[in-house]
C-alpha cells in the first residue's frame, strides 16, 4: 500500500450538500402536508399517485443497490467514482420501508383483489378465489416483510463493510463484498420479480406476463444509473469531484447508460411482440388499454423518448464522455422512467388519458424527503474510500493515469 | 491490506513474443500429427459419413423415415437446430461482447470459439432444410417481402428471433414473454459448457494450459452458473405464472410436464440445468478441469433435454384431447442428431490441425512488453 493519496477528510462531499438537505427537507415537509391534506378528501386519487411515486423512488434506491453490488463484483474505476454517491442511494431503503407502510392502508383504493366480493365479472371472481393464497392482504403484507427485510439487511452489511474502509486499522473488505454480492444480486432478482409482481402487475389480477418483473427490474437498474450521473454531475462544481471526475469514467456511464435503455427497450419490445402475435383476449386487454383513450399518444412517447432519441444521443462518443451535456440526458431519462410507471399503473384505472393532482404532487413530496434523505446520507461519508486498494485508479492525479 | 487475493494469471509469466508465436504456430507447423488425432478425426468422420448416410436415405424417403407426425410435427429437427444455435452463440459472446467488455481473458479462447460457432451453426443450418420434406425448395425459406414491417427490428438478434418463432404462436409453453431473454441466456449457457468440454482436453493434450489457464476455467465457469440461473429464473417465473395466471391450459402444460408421459426428462433437465451446476459456487470444482468437463457434458444434455421439453411436450398435448399423441424419435432421428456432433468434432479437428487454434497476435497483447509506456 502506498502513501495516501487523499487524506479522508478531504474527500468528504462539498458542504453544499448540506445546504441541499435543509432546502429538501423543507420542500418535503411543506408539499407532504399538502399532499397529506389532499389525501383525506381523495384518497382514491391519492394512492394511485402514491404508488407511481413510491415504485419509482424506490427504482432509484434498489438499483443503486445493484449496481454497487455488480461493482464489487467487476472492479473497475467507473464503479468507485458512484461508489459512495450509490451507496447513499441505497441507504435509503429504510425510508422506503417506512414510505411502504401507507400502502398497506390504500391497498383496498388500488388492488381490486383486496375486495374480491365487490367484483361483478364471474370469470374473475373464480380466479380470484383460485389465486387467493397469494393475492390476499395477509400475503401482500407477509411478502413486504421478506422483501425489506432482504434489501434492508443487504444495504446494512454493504454500507457497515465499506464504513469499516474509511478509518483505521483498514481491513481489507473486498472478498467479503464479493462473497454477498453474488447471492446478492440473485436475491435482489427473486425479491424484485415477486414485488413487481405484487405492486404492479396484479394491479389488473386477470392479467400476466412472464417478462413484466424484468421490465421493471431493469427500469430500476436504468434510473439509478441516470440519478447517480446526475449527482456526480452536481458534486462536480466542488472538490473533491472536479479533480476526481475523469472523462473516461464519464465514458463508461454513458455506456452504462445506453446498454440499460437497449435491454429497457429489448424487454418492452418482446412483450409487446408476443402478445400482439398471440392475440388472446386475456392478453391483449392489457396493451388495447395503453393504446386507447389517450394513452397511445404515452406508448409513443416511450416508443421515441424512452428509446429512440436516447439511443441516438448515446451513440455519440462526444456526448457520452462529456458530463455536462450527458447529464441532461440523465434528467431526462429519470423524467421518462416515471413516464414509463404512470402509464403502466394509471391505465388501470382510467380508460381515457388522465393526470391527477396526485399523480405530480406527491412525487414531489416524497422525492423532496427521499433526496433530503439521500443528501444527508451522502454527507456521512468520503465520496471515495481512500484506504480501498482498489481506490488508487480514481485517487492518481490524471497524467499520472496510464492505460 | 496488502494480500489482495490475486487472480491466476490469463497467460503464465515467462513468455515473449517469439514464444508465444512459436508455441501456438508449431502445433500447426512443426509439430507431427499425432496417432491420436488420427484416431479422433476418423471417428468423428466415420460418424459424419453416418449423417451424409442418414441425409441421403431422407432425401430418398421424405420426412416420413423421422418421429414427427401430427400432433408433433417439431420433432428432433427443431430441437437439435434450436441446440446447435444456442452453443454457437457462446463464440458470439466471447468474441464481441466480451471484447466490448474489455475482458482481456478472452483472447486465448477466443478463436477456437469463433472457430466453434461457425461448425455449429453448420450444424443448425442443416436441420431448417432437411426438415422441410422437399429440400430442392429450400430458397421458399428465404424472407418474403416485408409483412407489416416486422422484418428490420427482427434482425437484430438471431436467438431472440428463434424464440419468437415459438412465442408467437398460441401453442401453451411456447407463448410466453419471458422467452427472448430466456432463449439467449440458456444459448450462452450451453455454449460455455461447449467451449469448456473443447478447451479443457484441448489444453492437455497440446499442452496449453499457460495459456488456457485456472482464470479461463474459473471465469468460464462462472458466466455458466450465472446464465444458469437466469435459466433457472425462467423456469421459476414460467411455473409460477403458469398457476397464477389461471389460463388452464398454462396450468395443464407444467402439470404435464411434471406427470405426463415425458416427466422422467423434465426431471432430468431441472437436475442437469438447475440442480448440478449449483456446485459450481465450489471454487474448488470451478478450477478443476475433471470435474468441470463433466458438469459441462451434464450442462450441454440438460440444454438439449429443454429444448425436447419444449418443443415435444407442448405440441403432445395442447388444447384439444382428441389430438393428443406420442412422440418416439426413429433410430434415423437419432443418426441424424449424432451424426450433426460428428460433422462439428471433424471439423475442429480439421481446424486444430491446419490453423492456429489461439490469436497469436492477441495474445501477444497480453504480455507486459506490449504495454506501451506514455
């Protein structure tokens, strides 16, 4: 090991961050007040944007969780420059965790599954009683507890490991980080799958696709990787960054970035292929409601600015290694994965294009408090491990970075 | 903090460029041709004479000589062609998304997995014309003009396309969303296990193992066990969507499949491609290349035995009683079938012997000396 590179404390986030917090938190406290007020009269209402909202933050802080995870299984400098930034991502998981609890309550405004009586369709009524072992409150809350349970203690161990990295004596943590990471990531593809199942697809309990769980599982992995460009981009007007952040690195998440709209894309297409090819009524139902009333003028919009205007930016070698113009990609693909959620979940309950109050505001709400959150966790440690042997490559100043 | 476990090497210390061409280059120059692999070469030809055998009598007799009939009309020639596909996309991967990746470990397998895609892809070409009963009309395979424009996006990925010929179709098994991804994980999956069961005898018998070394074995063992789960997770979802969906007939499939007539090889398949593999997180066994040779020989027939479990047991039973039937493949399926794996072993023998089975230059690349210095 060689002489420190960076003191610690000096790769500590800019106190700006700070400033962030407190301007987060307040909007966060104001907006959910209202939204809070809102939700007494229309709760209704409230809970679709609820959960649009909750699966969307939560994308952010799950898939930071992956991507720290395929880290520690690759290496590589484009993975310690986020490192830290999607290490407080994912502490975020115990304020989902909270954030989930007032589902629970709503479950009866959303899932029709929850009142099965109050269901007029025979044929749906009869699946119902088939499927009730699964799709039945007691289930959905049993099934929470297992899912949080497994992502909390996974971000606990991740960040306590890379904590232990920060202050001496430094153990070396990187075989242990490997070990968790590859039961990790499988654990995370098993818990997601049933979540997205439970949350979003049983939405409309007739239908079924065996792909759906991996469309938002990789819809996850896509927004944490724009929301963690999007941060580097804003910690990169102060130090540490701005001597840190190399365009390479920017290059590989510009890579990154692309190769997740592709698969993002890749996943959406087969779908939607198969099931126009097959034609079933069962089927079909679910696109012939996301193509009607106003919501094919959404599908499209997916088809060109979830796809096609990102993978052209994106080929572009200029674009992909120049942040400041990168990022603005980011915002905006961050912007579309929520698109991509409103339109999975609000068709269900509204044949014609509809925007709530609820579907804007409280997104807002509980993203001001998530990134209040997020801001106070990413203050809490360096923005890179110095004592990481593998931190070298990010800490060497950049003529001394050869090959 | 200093003892990082360091990985094996991806090329022994103690080469230079002059030993490294010499070393790859004498096996094709200077080197006599062993009694051995006449002896391998001639068995495989002998069984590739079966095949040219097997092929002629089918031209003579039509596809009435094979199993199918109705209601299995995709017998051996669609499994065997779905499983020759999906090995050569191992060469695929190693080749381009691998150098995508920067995975410089590549570099020693990488042409004798090239080599590998292209005998098996020969292999799968064969079957779509020997199956289609009048062969001399095989150019009506060729795409007829552009319906409903499907055709551009469907290039851009041939496993994918290969499982959308089934998932398209209304057939229970066949037609579900999960099976483009699905289709090329399990094609990297079994492509693996074909590169290790050449690489690993390959590299003892001419003595390469400082070049095909522990790291190759290990990571290649490693993208096996992860495809394999990704397999594994497709079963999983399928089941399970196959009894939440309540479509009876997705619910009779995995019922037949776990207790009709052909339950005994969808056993076989959740043991070879689930079930085994799973040792693979022994790095002990990842590293050995016994016992990674034969859990790679189970990975290839638990690939095969998925696609007889979809395409046969899907067409056996779908939705009318009435039509239900059995599938017994003929002693020429299964001359057919053999006679495919002795065409591709002659073949990498023939490449063994006239070309250099490693990139010298790549692997060149891989020595300190070829660091350039800023």
């Amino acid at each position: 090991m060689s002489a420190l590179l960076w003191k610690p404390e000096d790769l500590l986030a800019p106190p700006i961050v700070k400033v962030y917090q407190r301007r987060f938190l307040i909007a966060g406290v104001v907006a959910s007040v209202i939204v809070i007020i809102g939700g007494f009269f229309q709760p209704r209402v409230f809970f679709r944007g609820y959960l649009i909202s909750f699966m969307d933050w939560l994308g952010v802080a799950l898939g930071s969780m992956v991507i720290l995870m395929l880290r520690h299984l690759t290496k590589g400098g484009w993975g310690m420059i986020i490192r830290r930034i999607q290490g407080a991502a994912m502490r975020t998981i115990p304020l989902m965790t909270v954030f989930f609890i007032p589902l629970i309550f709503g479950a009866r405004y959303l899932y029709i599954w929850t009142q099965p009586d109050k269901v007029s369709d025979p044929h749906l009524r009869k699946h119902l009683e088939e499927v009730s072992s699964y799709l039945s409150l007691k289930g959905f809350v049993l099934r929470a507890l297992v899912y949080f349970a497994i992502w909390n203690l996974l971000s606990y161990l991740l960040t306590k490991w890379s904590k232990e990295q920060d202050t001496p004596p430094v153990r070396d943590n990187s075989q242990r980080f490997k070990v968790l990471s590859g039961p990790g990531i499988i654990l995370y593809g098993f818990t997601i799958s049933f979540a997205a199942i439970d949350w979003v697809m049983s939405l409309d309990p007739s239908w079924f696709s065996t792909i759906y769980p991996l469309i938002i599982l990789i819809g996850e992995v896509l927004s944490a990787f724009c929301f963690a460009i999007v941060v580097e981009r804003v910690l990169f007007n102060y130090r540490p960054m701005s001597e840190l952040l190399k365009p390479e690195y920017v290059h590989d998440h510009g890579k990154f970035m692309l190769t997740f709209i592709m698969v993002w894309a890749y996943f959406s297409f087969s779908q939607w292929l198969i099931i126009w090819a097959g034609d079933l009524p069962e089927e079909i139902s679910f696109y012939l409601r996301r193509i009607n009333g106003g919501w094919g003028w959404v599908a499209i919009a997916l088809v060109l600015f979830h796809f096609a205007m990102p993978f052209i930016l994106l080929l572009s070698r200029p674009f992909k290694r120049d942040i400041t113009r990168l990022v603005w990609l980011a915002v905006w693909m961050l912007f579309m994965r929520y698109v991509d959620l409103f339109w999975l979940a609000e068709a269900n309950f509204s044949e014609t294009f509809t925007v709530t109050w609820a579907d804007i505001a409280v997104p807002i709400a509980m993203g001001c408090l998530w990134l209040a959150y997020f801001c106070r966790n990413l203050s809490s440690m360096p923005l890179v491990p110095a004592y990481d042997s593998f931190a070298s490559e990010v800490l060497e100043p950049a003529h001394e970075h050869s090959v | 903090m200093d003892e990082q476990p360091t990985p094996a090497p991806v090329i022994e210390p103690g080469y230079t460029f002059g030993t490294v061409t010499d070393k790859i280059s004498s096996i094709v120059l200077t080197r006599p041709t062993s009694n051995g692999w006449f002896l391998g070469f001639g068995v495989a030809f002998l069984v590739t004479m079966g095949l040219l055998y097997a092929i002629g009598y089918l031209f003579l007799k039509g596809v009435g000589i094979w199993g199918v009939n109705i209601p299995v009309g995709w017998g051996f020639a669609i499994v065997n062609f779905v499983w020759w596909i999906g090995i050569g996309h191992a060469g695929t991967l190693i080749s381009a998304i691998l150098l995508l990746l920067r995975q410089s470990w590549r570099n020693s397998i990488n042409r004798f997995a090239e080599a590998m895609t292209l005998f098996a892809v020969a292999c799968a070409g064969m079957f779509p014309v020997l199956h289609l009963g009048r062969p001399w009309l095989a150019y009506w395979l060729f795409p007829y003009p552009n319906t409903m424009n499907v055709w551009p996006p469907l290039v851009l990925s041939v496993h994918t396309v290969v499982s959308f010929d089934f998932a398209i179709g209304q057939v229970p098994g066949w037609h579900t969303t999960i099976f483009p991804p699905y289709f090329v994980a399990g094609a990297i999956y079994s492509g693996f296990a074909m590169v290790l069961m050449l690489a690993i005898p390959i590299r003892k018998f001419y003595g390469l193992e400082d070049f095909i070394t522990e790291r190759h074995l290990n990571n290649s063992a490693k993208v096996m066990l992860a495809t394999g789960l990704i397999v594994a997770y497709g079963y999983g979802i399928e089941a399970f969507m196959g009894w939440y969906g309540g479509n009876r007939y997705d619910a009779f499939l995995l019922w037949n499949r776990l207790h009709g007539p052909y339950s005994f090889f969808y056993y076989m398949l959740l043991l070879c491609n689930i079930g085994i593999p799973q040792v693979l997180w022994i790095k002990r066994l990842r590293t050995s290349p016994f016992w990674l040779f034969l859990i790679s020989g189970v990975v290839l027939v638990g690939m095969w035995l998925e696609r007889f479990i979809i395409v046969v047991v899907s067409l056996q039973r779908d939705f009318l009683t009435s039509s239900w039937g059995m599938y017994y493949p003929t002693r020429w399926d299964w001359m057919t079938f053999i006679g495919t794996i002795g065409f591709f072993l002659a073949c990498m023998f023939l490449f063994l012997r006239v070309l250099p089975m490693i990139s010298i230059f790549e692997m060149r690349t891989l020595l300190p000396e070829a660091e350039v210095k800023e």
